[in-house]
C-alpha cells in the first residue's frame, strides 16, 4: 500500500497532497472555523492598530516568514501570521504568497472565500505602487467593461447576433464548442437589465444590455450543431415589433475566465424541507423569478450566511429529486429549482443552520461551479463511482444521467457506497429499487461501524482489496471511467489504489467533498 502522507508539520497540522494537487490539513484542536471567529470578536489582529496604512510591495516583501507573514490580496494588505494554523489549506500553502500579491493564487483556489470579511480583523491597509492595479482589475470584471478591464480575452470572442418571433426575443451565440450544453447558459432577465452568462469550457461569455422593451423572465435555451445556442426570452408585449435589442452594459460581449470573475449569488427559497435519514435532509429551492440556472451533472453550488459579521460558504452538490423519478419536477430542468442533500455536522458553522431553514425562508446560493466533464460519461464503457457518505450527492446525477439518458447504452454501472452504519446510507430503498429495474446497475454497501450482527454486507473501511475487486480489466473494458467523492484522505486511498490497479489519470475523476 503507498503511504502519501507527509511528515506532520512543525506546527501538527497532517498535511496531504493528492495525485491531484489538491493540499488539505487537519486543523489543531482550538482552530476551527468557529474559533477563528470567536478570536476575530476580540478585536483587531492586524498588529498594526486600527489606523490604516499604505504599503508599498518593497515593505509587504519583508514580511514573509511564518512568525510575520503579510499577504495582499486585491489591493488590501493583510497581516496573516494569527490565521496560519486556522487555514483549511495549511500553513505551507499561505506561505507561497507570503510577501506577495496572493490574489491570482488566492483566486485560483478558492474565489469564493470572502477574504475581506474573514480578514476584517487582520486588515493592515492599502498596497500602493505597482502591483496594485494587477490585483483589482481580476476581481472586478463584472464591474467593468470589456474594453477597459483591460484583461485580454482568453480567446476570440463569440459572435452573437439576434432575432424576434411573435413570442420571443432571441439572442444566437456562436460558440463553436461541439460539447455546447444548455446547461452552460445562466439567464437573469431583470426590469430593466438582462445578463446572458454563456460558460464556453473554463471562460465565460456576457451579454449584458438594457433591453429596448420590457422582457417576461420565461427563458428557454436550446443547443444545435458547432455550438449553436439560441435563448429565447419571452416578450411582454408580444404585438411589439422591436427594431433592435437593447442598449450595451458595463459586461457586455466580455469574455474572460470563469475562475477570474467574482462569485455572485442569488436569494433563493426553500420549498421544502424533508428528512432522507436521521442526519440527512433533501431540500428543495425556488430560484429567484428573474433567474434561470441549470446546475450541469456532478456540480456544485455555495451557500453563504453571516456568521458574527463573516461571511462564511460551504458547497453542497446539486442533485436529482429522486432516483426512481428524476425527472418529476421539470422546474430542474427549466432552471428554476435545484435540489440539495444536506447532512447536519453537530458543531457545523453551515450545515446546521441550512438544515434549520423552514419553507419560505431564503438562502443566498452561488452560480454553480465544477469541473466534471459529461463527455467523459458519454465515451464510458465502465462506469464504477466510489463514494463515502454525503459523497454520494456527487454520483447522484451521473447514476440518472446513466441510466435514463444514456438509456440506449449498455454499460456497467456499479456503486460502491461507503457508510459508518445502516441508518446511514442515502436513499437506500431507491437505490435497491434501482438495482431491481436496472440490470445493468449494482450496488455494494461497506459498512465500517455497523454493529448488527444481521448485517451480511461488506465491512471495514475502504481498502486495496475493495478497489482491486471493482477496477474493470482491459480485457472487460477499453473505456472505463473511475468516478471517487468523499473527503479528501479517502479520496487520496482510493485513487492510489486505482492507480496502483493499472487506471490511469483519464479514467479517473476526483469530487472533492473536503470543505
Ligand atoms: C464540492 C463540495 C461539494 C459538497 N457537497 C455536499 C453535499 O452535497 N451535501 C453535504 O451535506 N455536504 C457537502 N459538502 C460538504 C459541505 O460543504 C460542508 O463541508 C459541510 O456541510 C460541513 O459544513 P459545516 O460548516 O456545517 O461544518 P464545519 O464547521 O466546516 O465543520 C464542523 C465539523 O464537521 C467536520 N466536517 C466538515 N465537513 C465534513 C465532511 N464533509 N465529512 C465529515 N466531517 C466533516 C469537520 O471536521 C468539523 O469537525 C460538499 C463539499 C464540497 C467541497
Ligand atoms: C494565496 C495563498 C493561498 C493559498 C495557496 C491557499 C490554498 C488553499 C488550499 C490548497 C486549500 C484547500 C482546498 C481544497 O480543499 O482543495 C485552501 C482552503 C481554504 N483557504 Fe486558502 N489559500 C491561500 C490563501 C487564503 C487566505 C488568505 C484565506 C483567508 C480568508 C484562505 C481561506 C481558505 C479557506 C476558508 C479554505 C477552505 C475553503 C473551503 O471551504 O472549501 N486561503 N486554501
């Protein structure tokens, strides 16, 4: 068995990294999320007093150790030597920007942590001189026109043009991306302003215009050959002739990388609210009206809240209503309600609370975000998906993209669902259900504190033996795809064993559930 994990840090963090770069620590005892809180309610941790600085990059440069470490991050220099051993992604990962303008690498990671309310406390001044027109300009991109963000597109941008029906406006985007699905367009049609978010592989493309009359938010998008998109959005008046679509705004026809522009949220209402196990809740949200979002399969979104003045987000994977019935709510697939399977960690600073929130009550919920790539589904002759607890979520849709779309094929489909007991396994009865309707689909449950003695299923936690059982031979399969979601030193174990069973990096996919 390969041991991937580090020697513990001088500060008894564990630290990994996993063959997909991704770095996670164990926090100390006494530094949770909840306990950097509390120390931020004591008061200012910048070091300097209250009074704000302007600081040069010359004099940010010499604090870069770990006993003195300042960071700027879009503009703003923050004194991070309290909030080392409270970082989820470990000290050594703070430490390549210490000194340093961190805002590419910051944002690269994790755009949308809100570094300026966790940091509030920590908050040293101003960076003045040269780096500081690099670091704000990335962030603001919703803020500024295309011509004067003043960063260069990713590529040349889609042509766009539009047309009218009796019903409809209708705006064509010429993608030219073949993948082109209808899930990649996120339409908000306000009063007076309609922003088109068209997310062509890992850039995004904005219309963004005040519309010339008044428009229903009823959108509709469909996808044709070489990434032809059309959307069509509902006239108010549908005797009205329009002569021309609308007047550009700050974001129009701009095109820049999806991890470069800010993270934006919605208020989005519960609809219901319903216990799946004794921890575990499917929840139901309403999209605001002048939205329309598609979350893609295997993608997540964030919900945020205020906690004691921070704003603090968790992810949490968007799923299929159900199993048996996935397409028994078409407001999923018209982009108007998303579905969420929530576990309440006792002690959680999120998930407590998100579980509390009755029907009516609002959230404020991110675009999505996620990088699993459909086509790789689409090419499978073997789909195997390892998944330990809430990991689950992340399967949920590619188990009914699987079986219900792909519903000519014939692959193999088999879960292996790792859980602590019985009680703790989600939606259990469909998932048997399942196996009843669909040959073509196994499950296989490991149970690893299970003390019912009835129990004749697997036991123990997640091993070679386990991996090397489900991994498919070249022989069985050409094509197989390795799907893994759990937190992340399962992961790690689990993809080290594939590996070790001969799959290579394109059969495998990681969904990482550590937070
Ligand atoms: C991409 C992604 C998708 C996710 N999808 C889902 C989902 O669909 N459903 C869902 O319920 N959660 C999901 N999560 C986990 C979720 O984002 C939060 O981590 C979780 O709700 C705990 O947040 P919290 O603020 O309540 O707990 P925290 O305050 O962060 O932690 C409280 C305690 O719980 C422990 N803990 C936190 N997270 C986990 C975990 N995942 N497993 C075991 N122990 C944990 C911590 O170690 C700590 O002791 C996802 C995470 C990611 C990164
Ligand atoms: C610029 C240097 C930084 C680097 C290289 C870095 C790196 C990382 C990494 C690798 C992770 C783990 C992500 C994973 O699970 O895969 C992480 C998580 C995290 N980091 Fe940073 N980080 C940096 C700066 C910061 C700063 C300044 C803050 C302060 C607000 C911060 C807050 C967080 C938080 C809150 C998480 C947990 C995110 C989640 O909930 O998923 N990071 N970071």
């Amino acid at each position: 068995m390969m041991n991937r994990l580090r020697p513990a840090s001088n500060h008894g963090a564990r630290q990994t990294e996993s063959f997909t770069g991704r770095k996670k620590v164990t926090l100390t005892p006494g530094h949770s999320l909840m306990d950097w809180i509390r120390l931020g309610r004591r008061g200012d941790l910048s070091g300097v007093g209250s009074g704000k600085l302007n600081i040069t990059a010359g004099q940010l440069a010499v604090h870069n150790t770990q006993k003195d470490i300042w960071m700027a991050i879009r503009g703003k220099v923050y004194n991070l030597t309290p909030y080392l051993e409270y970082h989820p992604g470990g000290i050594d990962e703070l430490m390549r920007a210490a000194g340093k303008d961190g805002t590419d690498l910051f944002d690269e990671i994790h755009n949308w942590v809100n570094v300026e309310s966790m940091l509030d406390k920590c908050l040293i001044g101003s960076l003045i001189g040269d780096a500081t027109s690099k670091a704000p300009g990335i962030r603001n991109v919703r803020s500024k026109s295309a011509s004067s963000s003043g960063l260069k597109p990713p590529g040349p941008i889609p042509v766009h043009d539009w047309y009218q029906t009796t019903k409809d406006i209708v705006v064509v985007v010429y993608t030219k991306w073949d993948n082109m699905r209808h899930e990649m367009v996120i339409v908000d049609v306000h009063e007076n302003e309609i922003i088109i978010e068209v997310l062509i592989k890992e850039n995004t493309f904005f219309i963004h215009l005040k519309p010339t009359h008044k428009l229903q938010s009823i959108v509709n998008v469909k996808v044709f050959a070489a990434g032809k998109v059309e959307i069509y959005i509902q006239k108010d008046d549908q005797s009205c002739q329009w002569s021309s679509l609308g007047k550009s705004l700050k974001l129009h026809e701009s095109y820049q990388r999806t991890k470069n522009i800010d993270c934006i949220y919605r208020m989005w209402m519960v609809l219901s609210n319903v216990m799946i196990t004794h921890d575990t809740r499917l929840m139901r949200f309403k999209a605001p009206p002048e939205c329309r979002m598609v979350v893609p399969i295997g993608y997540h979104v964030h919900i945020k809240t205020d906690i004691s003045g921070m704003e603090i987000a968790r992810s949490y994977t968007a799923v299929a209503p159900s199993l048996i019935k996935p397409h028994l709510d078409p407001g999923v697939l018209s982009g108007k309600m998303i579905y969420l399977m929530i576990k309440q960690y006792k002690g959680g600073v999120i998930s407590p609370w998100v579980v509390s929130l009755k029907p009516g009550d609002k959230v404020q919920m991110s675009n999505y975000d996620g990088n699993f790539d459909l086509q790789r589904l689409n090419k499978t002759s073997h789909l195997v998906m390892f998944a330990s607890g809430t990991g689950f979520t992340s399967m949920v849709t590619l188990i009914v993209y699987s079986l219900f779309t792909l519903n000519m094929s014939t692959f193999p489909i088999k879960l292996v669902f790792f859980n602590k007991t019985q009680k703790d396994i989600l939606w259990h009865d469909q998932l048997e259900e399942l196996t009843k309707s669909f040959p073509r689909f196994s499950v296989t449950y490991v149970l690893s504190q299970e003390t019912e003695q009835t129990w004749n299923g697997l036991r123990g936690r997640v091993s070679m033996e386990h991996v090397t059982k489900f991994v498919p031979t070249p022989q069985e399969t050409p094509n197989p795809l390795f799907c893994i979601c759990g937190q992340w030193a399962y992961n790690d174990s689990v993809e080290s064993f594939a590996k070790l069973n001969g799959l290579q990096d394109e059969h495998i996919h990681v969904f990482s559930q550590t937070s």
